[in-house]
C-alpha cells in the first residue's frame, strides 16, 4: 500500500524497528492493543469512553483488538515523528498540513478490501472529500485533494453552522414557531408556503393559516399572522427584514434586541448561490471573494453538460466550468443565480449602520452586530440580538443559564418566490422595504408565496442549502507500528460506522451517517432543541475556508479587515479587493493543493 515504504524508510530512520511483515493490507502479528488518541471536552470525552468500552466489550473481542483511550487535546509534529499512536482524531483544520508532509496511512486499499459497516456511500459527499488527499505531488508539484483522491482520513462527526433563536423574543413579537420539513408541509400545514419566516394577511377576517397564530402589526403596520418555520431557510430578503423587525432603531426603539442578529460567517450566504471566496479555473485559483460573474442553477429535467461535466438538475455549475463555457448566458436549461459578489454584498450589508459614522465611508442595512459575536449574545447584557450565528455544540453554552430560552434554525439560503420577495413605499432603500404579505394584493396581483419553478422540469429556484462545518476525522499515523495497522482499521471503521457513530453522536455532534443523522434517535439527543435543523445543516455542510489549503495562514491576511473595516464600513468592497485580492491572489498561488469535487 501506498505510504509503507515510508514507514519503512522512517522507521529504520527514527530506530522504530523493522517493519517487514507486513500483510496486503499493512499488518500481522501486531498485538492488537490499540492507542486512540483524541480532543474532547470533560462530557464528550466520557461519551467517547463510553464508546472504545462498547468496542472493547463487542466488536473488538471479534476483531482481537483492544482499543486504550487517551484525551490528548492537541497533536503536534512531533507526536506524528515519535512515539506515534495507532489513531489520532483531528480537526479539518489540522488535516491538510500533516497529511502534505505525509504523516498519515493511505487507507484507500483497506476501504477497498475490508470496509467492515462503514460505507461512503452512506454518508455526505462533502465529508469523505474532506479528508482524501493523495499520497504524491503531481508533475506540477501540486497535490489533489477531495474526490478521487486517496483516502487519508475517514469523517468521525461534523459540529454545523446553525442559527440560534430567541424565542421569548420571537414569541413577544407575536410570532407563531413550527417546525416542518418542506417535504412534509403539504400534509402538515396546506396554509401554508415553504417560507422560513413569513406573514400572511390577517385583514378582512382571514383565519390563521396555522393554529394557535395570533393577529400582531408588522413593520408595515399591517394586521398579519406570523409564522416562523425552524426546519425551513430563510431566504436572503427574510433573514434581513426579521433582523429588521428585531433592530432598535428601525422600531421606534420598540424592540427588546438592539440589532436582529448576529453573524460572522458569510459561507450559507455565498455558496449558496454557487460562489465561494476562491475559484479554481482548471490552471490556477484566483480569489473570487466578490467576483461579479453570474452563477447558475440547472434546471433541465435530464441535465446539462457544462465544460464537458454533466450536471443532474437541481445542482448549481462549479467556478471552473461556467468560466470555461463561454455560451453560458445563452445555454437552455440553467437559471441565472447571483453572482458571489451580490451574496457577499448581502451579507456586508447586514453590519454595516445606517448612517456614516466616525470615519465610516459606506452604509448598509445596520440590522446586525459585527461584534460581541458568541452565542450568548442572545441574551447579553449589550447588544441583544433575536437570532446568532453559531454551531451546534455550543448548546452547551446556552444550557448553562438559557435553557428552555432558545432553539434552532437552519442558515439562510438563496429562495425566489413568484412575484418576489419584497415591497417598497416610496424610494427603493432599505428603509423602504417591506416583506410581501401572503394573501394581499401588489400591482393587483394576488401574493400567493409560491416558491417560483422552472415551467417545464418544476425545478424549484433554489440555491444550495450549505453552511460552514467543523469536521473531525480518524486517521492512522504512518509512523505508528506498522504491525497495528490492520487492527487500528478496523477500530476506525467501527467508529465511522452506524454503531460507533451511535454512541458518539451523543457528544451532540451529528454522525456522518446521514440516515442516523436524520433519524427521530438523533432528534431526540436535542431533548426539546431542534436538533434536526443541524441534522438537516449537516448534510450540506463543507469545510471552511481555514480548511481549504495545507493551513489556513492564507485566508490572515485579508480576514482581519474584511470583519473590522469593510463590515463596519470603515472601507468599501472596491477598496477592499484594491488592497487585498493581490496579496491574496500570491498567497494562494503558493498553495501546493488543488481541491477536486469543491468548486
């Protein structure tokens, strides 16, 4: 296999031993003791004991492997060169730089030959791509990652990004919280439309589309139902105008929050509509943070090939292959998205005040904190805010003193509605802009909330359903004895597999297997938290741009004034890719890994 003969050279080297018994898939008469080294806090760390017992007490009597825990914390260089465990969990973070230096087995031929119950096939795309990274640089010196690659790590858990809400601030707002599916909302609840948050006309006697809504006045001063769905996203025009709802000064000073929300990270908004802060076309990765280029959504009922790579319908064209295809305007069968710099403009625009301030030079919509950003910002003593951006493990946070006070939302995501989204009295601003009521007239049209489809295939115009993810993985070490490689496999594919990842999902990290994740088993971990928001998160989520490269030293020099200048509106997006798409453009171009599957 890929990887021995440099546990060979490495162990003659650092005077491990030899290692020349090896079997085909990389170890005999090794004595099954198995050391799983691993970073959890004080709770989940018992939780994973709880696991190598349950492994030890059953599948590992049958595997002849005995599994010893030890809550290290961080690894380091040196852990990986001397002294190696047979298994290390580490971050997506941490992953790229050790594996470009070869410290991990290739574990591709022992998935091939003795997967165990752990199948890719069972879970997330985007969390096996996470971690295969080939063992060799290609002829460019460049190293492919992601699908197709070999397999260096295999995906443990992932902590989503989610929403946090407040509900006794959604509640005092008159707002009635359900939680459907969209698949389900038919049957549930035929009043209503797949809205994240919506009003419906409460004039004229209308009736509530759900039980239990009550008559309140929205920003409009209109009398309207409110209903707020915790299992659908909002689109962009919803999560700014509740954010508005909940904003001081757009309420007369009426509201409980100073601003609507809280969000640091811009991922749910870009990648949505197809964009990202990179893109890769086919040579070289340019930084595409505000690339004004349109995306676009396939909506041909069989598809479309873009730049010779088909795409099913419903999937959005990647960076490289809209660029490449030059008729994409004009191709049949896709639907126009916005580009990445309108999604990212979107989300400035959320942190940015309204008014020009102390140095500012731009405004925006002023209905989010840039900062005081933890989760506890919900019910801080300054800056409250009704709904914070964060991931599903800080619930741990909140339980201390909010329990019973909050629950969970999916991220926003690109929705177009038939007839749109929003309304203006007056000037087209911000401050002019009104959410369409269902059940009310515009320009004499009925507002129905429909979500808008293509008119031959029915594909619905929406964009990704994505958010950031912090993933882990199980990797074995290279320079760990040879001779424990097969059993440290066959403890990882437990691990990975429905019944490890059964036990470790009570950590509240949501399992790699998508069925478990979405299981009522799951669910209810959350104990009345809406757990299947980050169930539902999950499966959508990707590694953040930290993760990208071998580290994340690329994305530091232009981060610090994307979050405290240009979201503060200290400087503008012109000013912004002035000073820094350069810098960042070299930095990239010294990155020795191209990602395949991504962009």
């Amino acid at each position: 296999m890929k990887g021995k003969k440099a546990a060979i050279a490495l162990a003659a080297i650092m005077g491990f031993g030899a290692v020349a018994s090896l079997c085909a898939c990389g170890g005999s008469g090794g004595s099954g003791e198995i050391d799983f080294w691993y970073s959890a806090s004080v709770p989940d760390g018992r939780i994973i004991s709880e696991m190598i017992d349950a492994y030890n007490n059953g599948q590992g009597k049958e595997d002849g492997v005995h599994v010893t825990g030890d809550n290290r914390g961080s690894v380091s260089r040196t852990d990986l060169m001397v002294n190696s465990p047979n298994v290390i969990m580490l971050s997506d973070e941490q992953f790229k730089q050790f594996a470009v230096e070869d410290y991990y087995l290739d574990l591709t031929q022992y998935y091939e030959e003795m997967p165990g119950n752990y199948k890719e096939e069972e879970i997330p795309t985007s969390f096996t791509r996470a971690f295969r990274i080939d063992t060799k640089d290609d002829a460019n010196g460049k190293r492919m990652a992601g699908e197709g690659a070999a397999i260096q790590g295999i995906p443990f858990g992932v902590d989503p990004m989610i929403y946090y809400y407040s509900i006794n601030v959604f509640e005092e707002a008159g707002i009635k919280i359900i939680s459907c599916e969209e698949k389900d909302l038919e049957k549930k609840y035929p009043g209503l439309q797949p809205h994240g948050y919506a009003e419906y006309s409460a004039e004229n006697g209308a009736k509530p589309p759900v039980e239990g809504a009550t008559v309140s006045e929205n920003l409009a001063g209109e009398s309207v139902y409110k209903i707020f769905n915790n299992l659908i996203p909002m689109n962009f025009e919803e999560f700014r105008y509740l954010s508005k709802c909940f904003t001081k000064s757009y309420t007369d000073n009426d509201s409980t929050t100073d601003y609507g929300s809280a969000t640091h990270h811009w991922f749910s908004f870009g990648w949505s509509v197809g964009g990202d802060c990179v893109g890769y076309d086919g040579e070289k990765y340019s930084f595409t943070a505000l690339d004004s280029s349109a995306n676009y959504l396939v909506t041909a009922k069989d598809g479309v090939t873009v730049n010779g790579k088909h795409y099913a319908a419903g999937e959005v064209v990647r960076y490289e292959d809209k660029v490449k295809q030059a008729d994409i305007a004009t191709m049949q069968g896709l639907h126009p998205l916005p580009s990445q710099q309108t999604a990212m403009q979107e989300f400035i625009n959320l942190s940015v005040p309204r008014d020009k301030t102390g140095g500012m030079v731009a405004t925006g919509y002023g209905v989010a904190t840039a900062i005081n950003e933890s989760v506890d910002a919900l019910y801080s003593a300054s800056n409250k805010v009704a709904m914070v951006s964060g991931r599903i493990v800080q619930t741990t946070t909140l339980e201390v003193a909010y329990k019973g006070q909050y629950d969970i939302a999916l991220p926003t995501q690109w929705r177009e509605y038939k007839g749109g989204s929003v309304y203006y009295k007056g000037e087209e601003t911000f401050e002019n802009e009104y959410l369409k009521v269902i059940g009310k007239q515009y320009d004499g049209t009925v507002y129905t909330g429909e979500l808008d489809k293509d008119a031959e295939s029915g594909v619905p115009f929406v964009g990704r359903q994505t958010g950031y993810g912090s993933f882990s993985a199980l990797m074995i070490p290279v320079n760990s004895d040879s001779s424990n490689y097969e059993a440290a496999w066959k403890f990882i594919r437990w691990a990975a597999s429905e019944e490890g990842q059964r036990i470790y999902m009570k950590t509240g990290n949501v399992p790699n297997q998508s069925a478990l994740a979405l299981s009522d088993e799951y669910a209810a971990i959350g104990s009345g938290r809406n757990y299947r928001a980050a169930a539902i998160a999950a499966q959508g989520a990707e590694i953040g741009d930290w993760a990208y490269f071998n580290n994340g030293a690329w994305v530091d020099k232009w981060s610090g004034n994307f979050n405290q200048a240009l979201r503060l509106g200290y400087t503008t997006p012109e000013k912004f890719m002035q000073d820094f798409a350069g810098i960042a453009n070299t930095d990239i171009g010294k990155v020795s890994i191209v990602m395949n599957g991504r962009w």
